[in-house]
C-alpha cells in the first residue's frame, strides 16, 4: 500500500530536527553501542518507525522538486520504497532478531536524512 505525501497545507510547518532524528539510529549502530532491554528496544522500535513516517514525505517532497532523470532523485526515491517495506515489515519473537529489525529501521532512517539533507528538503 503506498501512501504519498500530504498536501501542503495538511503538513506540520515546523522544520525537521534532523539531528535529534539521528541520534535514535546513533543508540543502535554505534560501534559501541551496549544492547538495549527488550522495553527500550520497543520504545527505540516505535520511535525509529515514526522517524521513518515522518521523514517519507519529506523525502518525497524533496526528491519532486528535482529534475526527473536527476540520479539523487532517483536514489532517494528508492530508499523511500526500502523504508516503507521495511515499515511492513515484523520484528522477529527473540531479543537478537529485534535488534536486527531496529537496526534495519535505523540504518532507513539515516539514509533518510541524508536524502532530504542532500536534496535541500526543509531542516534544522
């Protein structure tokens, strides 16, 4: 199910906190990263996943002020598709398939930010 970005005058008019979106991928992907609980990896799941939604349309929007053959277009535009995918996807039932799954929202939620960044799309 695809969802596109809302109309202009539906969207929150405040400009992306980039950096405090980086900094729940940074509590996962750092090199010494200490394993979260199963409680903060919940939280950290579900706070990495509103990252993503937010930062879809952002992304989207960006990415369709840029020339169609443009190859960043392109490229963000992809990673738009691997994030919602990866939204559809379920976490695993133990500790260390949970971890993999935020890691993976992580990762999208980075690569994210550095399309909207890239593209010029409205942030802090």
């Amino acid at each position: 199910m695809a969802t596109h970005a809302p109309p202009v005058e539906e969207r929150d008019a405040r400009p992306l906190d980039i950096e405090t979106m980086r900094a729940s991928p940074r509590r996962l992907l750092a090199e010494d990263a200490e394993l979260p609980s199963p409680e903060e990896l919940e939280i950290l799941t579900l706070r990495l996943r509103g990252h993503i939604m937010i930062m879809i349309p952002e992304v989207e929007i960006a990415a369709g002020r840029q020339p169609k053959d443009d190859i960043p277009r392109y490229c963000a535009l992809a990673c738009v598709g691997e994030a919602r995918m990866r939204l559809n996807l379920e976490p695993g039932r133990t500790l260390p398939a949970g971890i993999a799954h935020a890691q993976r929202l992580a990762r999208s939620v980075n690569a994210l930010c550095d399309h909207v960044v890239n593209l010029g799309g409205d942030h802090s």
